[in-house]
C-alpha cells in the first residue's frame, strides 16, 4: 500500500489496511511511503501494517488558477521541480528492487506522488495495481496509472471519472475512520462533558487539513469577536495547524476573559472526531476525505476550498456537495472581499437548527459507510 503527502492520503490507507486484516488475519501488509513526510508517523503508530518503508519520491508543483507565463518567471518551483525529477528516479529504482524481493500480490496505490514511482514499478513487474481517488477531479499519479491499474476504486459514482475505462471504474465511497459516526444526543452531552464543554453550549468547530489553512484562520480570528459576543453560548474549537499555532493562541487569549473562556485552540488534534463530533457548526477544508469523515457524522458544514490546489480538485469537491443542498460553500475570494460578511454567514447556520438537519442528512447520503470494506475487497479480488 502506497500513498502520502497529506493526511487525506493517508488515513484511508489506514482504514483499508484494518478492514484487510479483518477479513485476512494472515495478510502481510507493507507500506510504502515518501522520504522525511512527516505524517508516516501515523502509520508507524497503526496496527494494521506488518512493516513500513520509506523511498524518494518527487512532486511535480503546479498550481491551479496561475497561467502558464507566472510558473515559467517562478525560478525557484522551476528549480525544484528539476531536483525532484531525480528524487522520482531515484523512488522508481528504490520501488523496482523493493517489490523483486517482495513480490506482493497486488499494490494499492491511494495517490500522492509517492505512489508513482510504486506504481509504475509493479506495472513493469507484472504486478497488479488497484487505485482509489476520493476527489472529484483524480489526481496525476493515478490518472497516469489509469492505463496499468487492474481495477480503479473511486469515492463518486463512476460518470464523474470520464477519463477512465469505465469498465475498471468501481465506486466503493471514501474511506474514513470508524470513529467517525453520527452520534445521539446523549452522546453528545457525554462528549462534551468530557471536552469540559458546557451541555447546553452551541459550538463551532474549525479545521483546516493537517498543516492548517492560512486564510481560514485568518478569517476566523476576525470573526470570532463578535460571534462570541452575539452567541453568549457559543464556543469555538479550532485545529489551527502547526505553523499558526503560537500566534494564533496569543490572539484569542488576547481577548477579554469572558470570550477566551469559550475557545480552545490545539496546533494538531489526533482525536479530531471528538471536536466535529460535538460540533453544531464545521468550518473545513473541502478535501474529499474531511467531506467523508463529516458526512459520516452528518454535520452542517461550511466548506472553503483551497482554490490552489492542483486542478482545483477542491473546488470540484465543494461544488458537488453544494449541488446537492449538502454544504455552505465560501470562497475563498469571498473571504477577501469587505462587502462579504462572513459573520453573517455562519450565525445564520448556527441560528437554523431545520438548516443545519438538511445539510448534514444530505451530505451523509453522498457518501459510502463501508468504503473501506468495498476497497479491501476489491483488493482481495485482485490479488485472488
């Protein structure tokens, strides 16, 4: 199992991984990631891998929206770019020896540009690959793998892969932890005594992905004044990402002591499920996988998406979920523009508890409870 560079990558992997050994105690699981990500910690720290790996592995930077005349002026992407051609050489002869004295059975690859180099190794070797895209928009790495992979496993139903042999197209949904589930009210009282929040408080939670979202923050501390101020029982939760995290923190306990009070704040949270969990009110990222996670629990979201990303594939995510009545979107042009009131935006949320029940009705629909279990079995297929 291949994938990386994001946590949107990686923690489906994980979820496959466990529905894998579920089903095949005996399965030998190994997985493959990129040189110095940070993020392998998190398979390191999973159960459901017998070893793990790491190997160069080069990103090819474009960003959507930026015409082709600004990426030839940008000398230093330029620059990186060629380094990380040889990082791809040097993954791919890492891959071709690794899977010769493996041998697997079947290589899954989730995307990512480590999955690249993996993946164009075991297609060489004969071995068969099974791919999975959780965006609207498929990545690179697997749209290049598209012609070698056995079986493609998609999170949308198969029309909105167009540039796919549909015959190897499966939709099995986007995994997501099991620890992701639509809770009573009960529970949520639990939860949130747990959290040391009030039961009757309304909160807003706030996530930007696992390195934060700038501009989303930003927004953020503008607005939490006077939210605080006109919902005396609101409380906010904010995953603010590691390179906010100080300055952020210094500004909401900037505030009077009767609004810091009602805000926490955390660099990173391993338990994010806890947070959206008790959540009235989510404000994220629209990555495929966070769509999934919060469908699962059925919650009223406000989606900004990252408009740089390439192809704008979050942007394709917001969009699918917005047509179908299952999300807020907000730009994040909007977000610049000082004739738009983000304000007013999520205090009407907050205030139409009807809304808030549509939206998170509608965005559970769009999504697969047992993705993961689809996927391991398509794996299981496979390799069979």
């Amino acid at each position: 199992m291949t994938g990386g560079g994001s946590a949107g990558h990686i923690t489906p992997i994980l979820s496959v991984a466990t529905e894998l050994k579920k089903s095949h105690p005996r399965a030998h699981i190994r997985y493959v990631g990129q040189k110095g990500d940070k993020l392998n910690s998190l398979v390191n720290d999973a159960d459901g891998f017998d070893h793990s790996y790491t190997i160069f592995a080069g990103k090819w930077r474009r960003y959507h929206g930026i015409g082709i005349w600004a990426h030839l002026k940008d000398w230093r992407t330029i620059l990186k770019n060629a380094r990380d051609l040889f990082l791809f050489v040097g993954g791919f002869v890492q891959s071709i020896w690794l899977l010769l004295l493996w041998r697997p059975d079947v290589v899954f690859v989730k995307g990512g540009y480590v999955g690249l180099p993996v993946g164009l190794a075991a297609a060489i070797l004969a071995i068969p690959v099974v791919t999975h895209d959780s965006d609207a928009l498929p990545g690179l790495t697997n749209r290049i793998l598209a012609r070698f992979a056995r079986k493609q496993c998609v999170g949308l139903p198969a029309q909105y892969y167009k540039q796919y042999d549909q015959r190897k197209v499966v939709q099995t949904g986007v995994p997501a932890s099991e620890n992701y589930q639509a809770l009573t009210p009960t529970a949520v009282v639990a939860l949130k005594a747990h959290l040391q929040v009030p039961k009757d408080a309304q909160v807003l939670t706030i996530f930007g992905g696992s390195l934060g979202a700038v501009r989303v923050n930003e927004a953020i501390l503008e607005a939490a004044p006077a939210l605080l101020e006109r919902l005396p029982k609101l409380h906010i939760l904010h995953v603010t990402g590691k390179p906010q995290a100080e300055d952020i923190a210094l500004a909401y306990g900037s505030l009077n002591e009767s609004l810091s009070r009602r805000v926490w704040s955390w660099p990173f949270l391993p338990n994010l499920h806890d947070i959206t969990g008790v959540a009235d009110v989510v404000i994220a990222r629209a990555g495929a996988t966070s769509i999934a996670e919060l469908g699962l629990q059925q919650k009223a979201v406000i989606l900004v998406p990252n408009p740089y990303l390439v192809g704008g594939h979050q942007t394709y995510n917001a969009r699918l979920a917005e047509d179908n009545d299952a999300a807020l979107v907000v730009s994040e042009k909007q977000l610049h523009d000082p004739s738009y009131d983000f304000v007013d935006t999520i205090l009407y949320l907050l205030h139409d508890a009807a809304r808030r029940e549509v939206l998170g009705r509608n965005l559970g629909a769009l999504g697969m409870p047992n993705a993961a279990a689809n996927i391991a079995r398509i794996i299981s297929e496979v390799a069979n």
